[in-house]
C-alpha cells in the first residue's frame, strides 16, 4: 500500500458501517439502559463523585497500559501528590499517567462550561493532545523513530511528516487538515440519527485513530475523544466506568480489530468504500461489547448493598489491627456515609449510639485512617476511597495485567 493512496479524503470510506447494523443497534440500546441504571445506582451524588475519582484514576492506569507504560495505582496515587520515584522508567510513567488524569478533569470541565463543543472538531482534538503534553515536562516531550531517535513533540500540533504504523500507513502529512475536516462535517453532522450514535462513537474512534494525526499520542486522543462524546451523549454515568479498563484486558483483540479495520475493502460483498465495511461492522462490534461489558461490571461493583456489605467486610475482617468495638463504630459509620454521602457531625453519636467524646474518638481515628474526609475542621464528613481500600470495596477494578 502506497502513501499517496491516503491522500484523497474518501480513502478514508465509509465512515459508518453498513452491515451489522441489527446487531449494532441493539448493543446500543443495551448500553444507554444499563449507563442509566448505573447513573442511579449509588443514591448520593457525593459518593459518585468519590468513586468517580478512583475510576479516573484507573482511566489513567488502563490507557496507559494500553500503550505499554504500567503504573500501579498506588505509584499514581503518590504521584498525585507530587511523590515520584528516583527511576527515569517509572517517573515518567507516573507523569504521562498524572498528565492523563488531568487532561481528563480538564475536558470533563470544558463539556460542564461549554455543552456546545463539537467534540469531533480538528480544534477539539487538538487540544485534548496540547492538554495531555502540557502536564508533561518539555524533556519529555518526545515520539521514538524507528530507529530509536527521540524526536520532538509539539502539544497539540499536528505531525508534519509521513509515518509507518505497523502495515498501516496513514494519511499523508500534508492533508491532515482535509481528513480531519470530513471526519468533523460526518460525525458532527445531522445525518447522524439517535439511534445511530453508538455506531458512529465506535466507528470514529477506528477512524481517528486511522488518521493518526500526530506524531505521538494518537491513541491516548482517541480513548479520551470517545470518552468526551460519551459524556456529550450522558453515557460516562457521571464518570462511573471506563472503556480503557475493557480495551486493556482485551488488549490483543483491540489492536487486532484496530489493523483489520485499516484494510481495504475485500470484494464487491464488503461495501461500496475504499475500506472494509465488515471490518469496521467487527470493530464497532467489539468496541460497543467492550463498553456494555465495562457498565454492566460497574453495576454489579456500585450496588450500595454490595459496596456497603464489603465496606463492612474490609473493616471487620482486613482491619483486624483495629479494635474490637471501634471496627463496629466504624463500619456503622461508613455505611451511613455510604448511603447518605455527608454527615454533619452533629449526627454522629446518635449513628453509632455514642456520646460525644466517644463519637469523636472514632471520628477521629475514621479521618487518620484516611476513610473519611472533611473540607474543614468541624464541617461534615464524607466518605473517601484511598488506594489501600480500593480492592476490597471495589474488586477486580484493578488488574495486575
């Protein structure tokens, strides 16, 4: 395959697939139910916002590991808090994942300012990748040749030379503005109906990242860009699951529909495109599979009785460095917050039928264990996941892939 077959804008046809579409569509109508039962399944908005926060950390820890670079949640967490290791390897881990986590906040915040970004704009894009580099160091700011030559990366410039990705040569440099202008006026536009936008998520997610507009990142932008029109549509659930979690643990699937996808179309039977039909139809497929799969595991996480039940698992059984009467205040405690979210402190002793010196204690011993937070020194309390907690309140979110 040529460079110059990629200079033409309908190489990149067709842009939603024609076959499969039953079967596409009923994925979809699965996942907008289920994204609506997840959205209520935890009662308090402030305990969605808590967890919310773990699954945007683990965002970071998937993505990355999708591109090869593993951080552990705990060496996130720590970084989080400006706490890097001495080894070159594992700090700039640690950065690309603490430059995730806020390009995430930072475009969670400009679809909460602005409802009206067309998220499948050249500008949007862009900027997603001038605000995952901005977080970096400029001396990391870098792509590998093939030779193993750093070259430098400008956040959020386009490449501005040709590239080799595996059997896939994308587009020439050149007309990088004309691809990126036809994928906005396709996805963006009105041709797009209701029932459709599921398919057209997945199929931009393939096309973006066939495009490949930059030097470095592209699959990063990708995720994060399917993620911004997830959370357009009201299907990120308020920030309760994450697709990267999905991709990572089908890893080899992903970059095999990926590259099938880039190949040109088969026979007369296989669309009316320069690319295939069916193999777009197998990664929006896939792609949509992986995201009912990841809401359905997140309800199954978040149901309060479930969450409240290993709550109390953790402390009772895992805290047994605890005492014996305290580990029952505590858990009294935490499932309360679990439910109703804040607490003034006021109501504390007639929760765990305590007077008030006893009823500080524990609240006490809850704030330096770190399980509960407070935003001032008598304001009330709320409930809070620190890493240490996050495998026994949360199982099988994290994993050791």
């Amino acid at each position: 395959m040529s460079a110059e077959s990629y200079t033409k804008i309908s190489s990149m046809e067709p842009l939603l697939p024609a076959s499969g579409r039953c079967e596409l569509t009923a994925l979809s109508v699965e996942i907008f139910k289920k994204s609506g039962e997840l959205t209520t399944a935890l009662p308090s908005v402030v305990v969605r916002r808590e967890v919310a926060q773990i699954v945007c950390e683990m965002n970071s820890y998937y993505s990355n590991l999708i591109e090869g670079h593993k951080t552990m949640p705990r060496d996130i967490e720590k970084a989080l808090k400006n706490d890097f290791s001495e080894q070159e390897d594992d700090r700039r881990n640690q950065r690309m994942s603490v430059a995730h986590i806020h390009a995430e906040k930072s475009m969670c915040q400009r679809l909460s300012d602005d409802p009206e970004t067309d998220v499948f704009s050249p500008e949007f894009i862009k900027w997603l990748h001038g605000e995952f580099y901005f977080y970096l160091p400029e001396n990391e700011r870098f792509t590998l040749s093939k030779s193993g030559a750093h070259l430098p990366l400008l956040p959020g410039r386009l490449r501005d030379y040709n590239v080799d990705v595996g059997r896939h040569i994308p587009p020439d440099y050149q007309m990088l503005d004309g691809f990126l202008h036809r994928f906005q006026s396709f996805y963006s536009g009105k041709d797009i109906v209701a029932t459709d936008q599921l398919i057209a998520l997945a199929a931009a997610h393939h096309r973006l990242a066939w495009i490949h507009p930059f030097g470095d990142g592209n699959g990063r932008v990708a995720r994060l860009q399917s993620q911004a029109v997830m959370v357009k549509l009201g299907l990120d659930s308020g920030g309760l699951w994450t697709l990267s979690r999905g991709l990572a643990r089908e890893k080899s699937s992903y970059y095999a529909h990926l590259q099938s996808a880039d190949q040109r179309r088969g026979s007369d039977f296989d669309g009316r495109g320069n690319l295939s039909d069916q193999s777009l139809f197998r990664f929006c497929e896939f792609f949509l599979t992986q995201c009912l799969d990841q809401v359905e595991f997140m309800l199954g996480v978040l149901s309060p009785f479930n969450l409240q039940d290993r709550i109390e698992h953790y402390i009772r059984f895992t805290r047994v460095d605890l005492d014996g009467p305290l580990r029952e205040h505590l858990v009294r405690l935490l499932k309360a917050l679990c439910l109703q979210g804040e607490i003034a402190r006021g109501l504390v002793p007639g929760i765990l039928g305590l007077k008030g010196s006893a009823s500080r204690e524990v609240v006490r011993k809850a704030l330096s264990e770190g399980l509960v937070a407070s935003h001032t020194e008598k304001g009330p309390l709320r409930i809070v996941f620190p890493n240490k907690v996050v495998d026994d309140y949360f199982p099988q979110l994290v994993a050791n892939l």
